[in-house]
C-alpha cells in the first residue's frame, strides 16, 4: 500500500514540476504559424505563397491544430495539451509499464529529476507526443507482441510525429517480426506502417519532397568531420546538462544484457543507433531536447530491473539525489526567476549549446516572475509586427517574428528553416557555426524577387534553380511540368546550378572604374565575393591583352584563369600581400593570348573577398 502511495505521490510531485517549469520557445512558434494557417483554411503552409514543410512533427502539427481550432488561442493551449501527453506519458511508464509500485516510483523519480525530460514535456515542441507513442510502443511490444500490426502501427505514428524515431523503433518491430518471421507477418508490419507511408505519400504531392524543409537547411554543405565534433561536443554538452538522463541511458544500455530486461535488448540497440546518429548528424543546439525520446526507452528498460519492497526505493532516491544535486537548476527548485541570474549570453555554453528554458522562461514561462503572458515581449516580435500586411521582411529567428506578422507577409529566413530555395543554397562559411543556425548570404536580386513576386536574381545558374523550385512550391499541384520539376529537384539535378551559388557576374565595363591602394574593400561598388564563389567577367569581344590591372582585398590571394570559351588559356595569381588595409592595387603580365572572359577565384585570407576593379591593357 505504501509503495502505490509513493508511486502516486510521484506522479504528482511530476504534474507539479511540470507545471512550475512550463514554458515556450522560439522554435515552436514556427510551427504555430503554421498551424494558424491550417486552421484559417490557407492549407499547411508558413508563408502563404508557397508549400514548405516548415515543422518536423506532422503528427503534433494535427494535435495542435485540432486544439486551436476549438481555442484560437495558442499559448495556453499548446501548454495544455503538452501537460496532458506528457503526463499521459509519464502514467504508462510508472503505472503500466513497471512490473511493481516500488519500479513505477523510480520511473517517475527519474523522470521529475531529468532536466531534459521536464524541459521538453512543454516547449511547444513535439517531444510530449514522441515520448507517449514510444511508451506505447514498448507496452505493445511487451504485452501483445503478436500483434504486429499494432506494433508497427504505433511506431509508424512515431515516425509521422518525427521521423527519425525510427531509429528507435526498428530494432523493436524487426524483433517482433523475428519471434515469426513469415511472409505473412511482413505484410502484417508493412500495413502497420501505412500512417508513415501515406504521410510521406502526401509530403512528395503538396510538397514536392520528402522530408522536411528543416532536413536540407540545417546540415547542407558542412564536412562530415566538423558535423561529428560538433555531434560528440552535444552529447558532451547533454551529460554536463542533464547527468540524470545521461546515466540512465548508459545503465540501461549495459543492463539490457540482463536477464529479466533482455526482452528489451532492441529497445537498447535503438538507443545506440540513435545517439550515433545525434554525432553524425551534429547533434542539436538545445541542450538535452534530443536526449528524451531514447531516455523513455531506457526508463522503460530500467524498470524492468528495480527489485520489490524498501531496497527498490534507493534507485529513486538516488535518481532523486543526482536531479537535487543541480541546485538552483534542479527541476525541483527553479522557480519564477529561472533564468534571470546571469546574462543570456552565458546559459551558451563553448560548444553554442544553450540552455533553452533558461533563455526564454523569463518571455513565456506559465510562472514567470512579472505580469500574466499575453504575447512575447522580445523584439523579434517586434519585428514581426512591424512588417506590413501583404510586406517582405527577412531575418534569422522566425519563431517570434513569424507568428507576429501578418499571415500574408513574406519572410526571408537567413537560416533558411522556412525557405524551400535558401534551404539548398550553401551556408555562409563560418568556423564557429552553430547547430541549427547557418546563415545564409542572400543572392544579389533575391530580396527584390521575394518583393515583385518575379525571379530578379543576378545569378543565371541560382534564377534557373530558383524557377523550379518555385514550381515545386507554388505551381499547380498535378501539372506535368510541376512533376518534372519535382524529379528534377529530388534526383539531385539542381546541383550543378547551385554549384555556381557563390559566382558572381559582370561586365569588364562594370568592373573598370578604377580604386585606390587603401580604399575600404567592401566600399560601395566593389565586388564581394561569397567564400567558395568566383567571380567571372564577360570581356564582350574577343581580345589578347598584355597586361591587367587588378586591386582586390590585401590579405586573400586571387586566382585569375584566362579563358578562351570553355578552353583555360593561361592563369596569374595576385596577392595576398604580407601588410597592409583595405584594396591592394596589382599589375600583371599577361600572354597576350585571346581570351573572352576572365575568371577570379579568391581563396585563403580571412574569407572576406572583393574585388574593386579590373582592367585590361
């Protein structure tokens, strides 16, 4: 009797904890958008001109839009249906998937103690809904797991709500298949797996791709190497953050070998494959948000292994003891003022991992020291109210900004997150990127294009692949065109296009106009060139020149090709030079070979390129 008292207690020392700790982030109002635009009928689109997945969670994505449909209101009502799921959540490990009370008031104190687990059971992120269908999972899994169709079918809901929780749940369905292994039983797993198949079945018609928008826009272009660094420093980062989900997750990985939770020996396959695919992917810039959905299925498994009566209650006690070990960051103590001890800046840790509650609690926090929420008070809101209805605005932070602009606004997000077109271009070349946040350079003319509706950009190759991926994403749905456009898009047919992102074109006349040594290098007129671009100038006829001017910034060298056609004739290389500020003005000898165009290719330096003029003799 005790122990069910204990387990019950917990559940509401959990409800109570989540409750004082719930919150919104930038992220989710990305998503809320969205969800507006469903429910006032404009379909499941960010801007409204064109359809771009902007969300990684359709599943949720439905859930909230049902909810706000009977609300029209988002803030309160996406909290509560977060509150609910995740308690929901929290009841099937405790009370249905622990074998005995004294078990369910473990997973209970392990859950209340994990600062990931409490973070992001609010958010406004889908993790609540990831967390309750991999709990039932593992209760089908253990409880019917003949039922393969059920089996499959919860994880293809998991998947639906984001899809790389397959990584979880295979391991435990191709278990389930094995136990009968027939062809039979591999029908029974891929009907349960229609939700995924339908859904992706619906994302390659209204969207004209795959996977989400976010898939190509957070990790395009960076080496495999820095994405794995970067993808360990999180898991690093994660341990330091939540110690609590960190432990659980290595104990039951070496656990699962033990008899009485060998039954879950797949559920801990998932859990390494996953985490091998947080460092490859580079991992993620909140901290401990991706430690969840595996930290469900290491509860799962952990259970298993409590024994009955008092000494079952030390493995809560010390799940307790290691979560109140944080301090003022414990889910048990933070309070109103969580998050205003120290500069926003300092909740980043070295490695741009951040401790998300703790920068945005104080602007949504349910407790919240200061007045009730009524909307974000943050000048990226401020931003977004400011655009006018049926404007243009850009910016990098598009959660705030877009859901306070006008539902026909057009917003350029730098990041790329809701841009179908920025999304495939090459990031900007940083090396102290952060996860999740790769700035994009605008494409000369791309602002204007956005502005007039009408492809303006200076680039040839970009305004080819620009038209289709508008087709993609504003065309009409079944046309043939449309559909071509889509193979072209998915078979990697636009790559060669986008090679040329960073090129920049002139004329030798637009390039003439000569500067001086020391002029500023990025003054108004010269020619800035993208990290990776080249520059090429058109000469307009044939000529054979026996020397060239050239002044460019002083610390880059500067490749000049001479070209005939497509044919290289000749190459001189200027700078860089070993002092100096701003142009350096350089004369070179030339072949005095013909040639109709020139190609200057920057390289080394401080990645900041220009070119102030260019003239031939």
């Amino acid at each position: 009797m005790m122990s069910r008292a204990v387990r019950l207690a917990l559940l509401l020392l959990l409800g109570a904890v989540l409750v004082r700790t719930a919150w919104l982030c930038d992220d989710a109002y990305i998503s809320f958008r969205t969800v507006r635009n469903f429910v006032e009928g404009e379909g499941l689109r960010w801007n409204l001109v064109e359809r771009v997945q902007a969300y990684t969670h359709p599943l949720w994505l439905f859930l909230l839009s049902g909810a706000y449909a009977l609300t029209h209101e988002i803030y309160l009502t996406s909290i509560a249906v977060s509150l609910l799921v995740s308690l929901a959540a929290a009841w099937l490990l405790g009370f249905r998937l622990a074998p005995h009370p004294v078990a369910g008031a473990f997973a209970l104190a392990l859950l209340a103690s994990s600062r990931s687990f409490v973070d992001y059971s609010t958010s406004g992120l889908e993790n609540p809904l990831v967390h309750l269908l991999l709990g039932l999972l593992v209760v089908v899994y253990l409880e019917r797991p003949d039922k393969l169709l059920a089996v499959a079918g919860v994880a293809a809901l998991a998947a639906v709500t984001r899809l790389d929780t397959v990584l979880l749940t295979t391991p435990l369905v191709a278990a389930a298949w094995w136990r009968v292994r027939s062809l039979r039983a591999a029908a029974l797993v891929a009907a349960g797996y229609a939700p995924l198949v339908a859904w992706e079945l619906f994302s390659i018609v209204y969207y004209g791709v795959p996977f989400p928008n976010t898939a190509y826009a957070k990790i395009a272009g960076l080496p495999a190497g820095e994405l794995v660094s970067q993808g360990a420093a999180y898991l690093e980062s994660c341990a330091r953050f939540d110690p609590v989900a960190a432990l659980a997750l290595v104990a039951a990985v070496l656990l699962a070998f033990v008899p009485r939770a060998r039954r879950l020996l797949p559920a801990a396959a998932g859990i390494v494959v996953y985490l091998a695919y947080l460092v490859k992917i580079g991992g993620d810039f909140m901290a401990g948000r991706f430690l969840t959905a595996p930290l469900v299925l290491a509860t799962a498994i952990l259970v298993q292994l409590v024994p009955r009566g008092t000494f079952g209650f030390i493995p809560a006690a010390l799940a307790l003891l290691v979560g109140l070990s944080r301090g003022d960051e414990s889910t048990f103590v933070s309070g109103g003022d969580y998050g205003t001890r120290r500069p926003w800046r300092e909740y980043i840790d070295q490695a741009q991992i951040a401790d998300e509650r703790a920068i945005y609690y104080k602007i949504t926090g349910v407790l919240r020291n200061g007045a009730a929420f009524r909307t974000p008070e943050h000048r990226w809101f401020d931003a977004g109210r400011a655009i006018p209805a049926g404007g243009v605005g850009k910016g990098a932070t598009m959660g705030f900004t877009g859901w306070a602009a006008p539902r026909d606004a057009y917003i350029v997000d730098q990041l790329a997150l809701t841009d179908p077109f920025l999304a495939r271009l090459p990031p900007r070349r940083n090396p102290g990127w952060r996860p999740g946040h790769l700035d994009r350079d605008l494409p000369a003319g791309y602002f204007e294009t956005r502005r007039a509706r009408q492809n303006r950009l200076d680039n040839r190759w970009l305004a080819a692949a620009f038209d289709d991926i508008s087709l993609v994403t504003s065309g009409p749905l079944f046309s043939g065109e449309r559909w071509r456009a889509i193979w072209r898009l998915n078979t990697g047919q636009l790559e060669g296009l986008i090679a040329h992102a960073g090129d920049v074109q002139r004329t030798l006349a637009q390039v003439a106009g000569p500067r001086r040594e020391g002029d500023m290098w990025n003054a108004p007129g010269n020619v800035v060139v993208p990290a990776g671009g080249t520059l090429f100038v058109d000469l307009g006829a044939p000529m054979s020149p026996r020397a060239l001017e050239l002044s460019a910034d002083w610390n880059d060298a500067y490749d000049v090709t001479l070209l005939r056609g497509e044919a290289v004739v000749g190459k001189v290389t200027a700078g860089p030079r070993p002092s100096g500020k701003g142009l350096a003005v350089y004369r070179l000898e030339l072949p005095g070979v013909e040639i109709d165009r020139l190609r200057v290719t920057p390289r080394g330096g401080d990645y900041r390129y220009a070119v102030g003029h260019l003239r031939l003799r």
